[in-house]
C-alpha cells in the first residue's frame, strides 16, 4: 500500500506541474502515506537486533563446538545430544544477558521480550545446526550438513 501511496505522490507532482489545482491532492497523498507508515506497528521488527544477535552468536559457538566435537567424538548421537545441550544452556545464558542489557539501557524495548526474541533465534538455530546430527550417520557429512545450514542461516 505504501509503495502505491510513493507511486500516486509521484504521478500527482507530475500533474501539478501542469494543472496547479492537483498540488493539494499531491499533498494529500503524501499525508496518506506518513499515515500508512505510521500505521506499521510491527513489534517484531524492533526487536531483529536481538534476533540477529541471538542468530549470530549460535552460529559462531555452536558450529565450532560440534566441528570440535566430532572429530573428537565421532559418534553423530552423542554429538547431537551434547550440541543440543550445550545450544540449549548457551541460549539461556544468551538470554539473561540480552535481558540485563535492554534492561540497563532504560530505553523503549521491553527487557523481557528482548531476551525471549534472542531465546528463541538463538534456539531455533542450535535446532537447526544440530539436526544434521540426527540425521546423518557419518560425523563427517553431519559436519558438512551443520556448515551448509549455517551458511543458509547466514543469507537468510
């Protein structure tokens, strides 16, 4: 809607170049759209910095983790099993920090949501790093499985 609000804006100045009684439907279209804009309230995109960080931080400790782990290991269950406990407590401790940021910075965003937005980025990519684990039997293509999704996490 907004971009077909830019749009008549644009049409409405062009016309008003040559008929000056269109300006005031300009303006009003502009007005239409500072409305529109405004009418975005999405709270989710408030808060994608703590999403982002939750993301980023799995991504760079847990896949150094499981590529230590199984080389070390070499048993792709126990690698699982041990990812998804070591993502699942890094998530809290994620989590509780992102808390007590937002929470010190006494700014707009709810310390609360902050920390549960980053709970869950941070979850949901140890879920998807450590599938490849309990789907693959050699720990070596589960390694490569984990590194492919990571790079898919990171052009997502």
């Amino acid at each position: 809607m907004e971009m077909g609000e830019d749009d008549a804006t644009e049409k409405y100045t062009e016309i008003a170049k040559r008929i000056p009684e269109a300006k005031s439907i300009a303006d009003d279209e502009i007005v239409h759209e500072k409305m529109l804009i405004d009418m975005i309230d999405e709270e989710r995109i408030g808060y994608i910095g703590s999403m982002v960080l939750g993301l980023n931080d799995a991504l760079v400790e847990l896949t150094g983790a499981l590529a230590g782990l199984s080389f070390a290991i070499q048993n792709t269950r126990i690698i699982g099993f041990i990812g998804l406990i070591t993502g699942i407590s890094a998530a809290m401790s994620m989590s509780a920090s992102e808390y007590l940021s937002k929470k010190s910075e006494k700014g707009k965003k709810s310390p609360l949501k902050a920390s549960f937005y980053t709970g869950i980025a941070y979850i949901l990519t140890v879920l998807m790093l450590v599938l490849p684990y309990f789907l693959i039997e050699k720990y070596y293509f589960a390694l490569l499985g984990t590194l492919i999704v990571g790079i898919f996490v990171i052009f997502i």
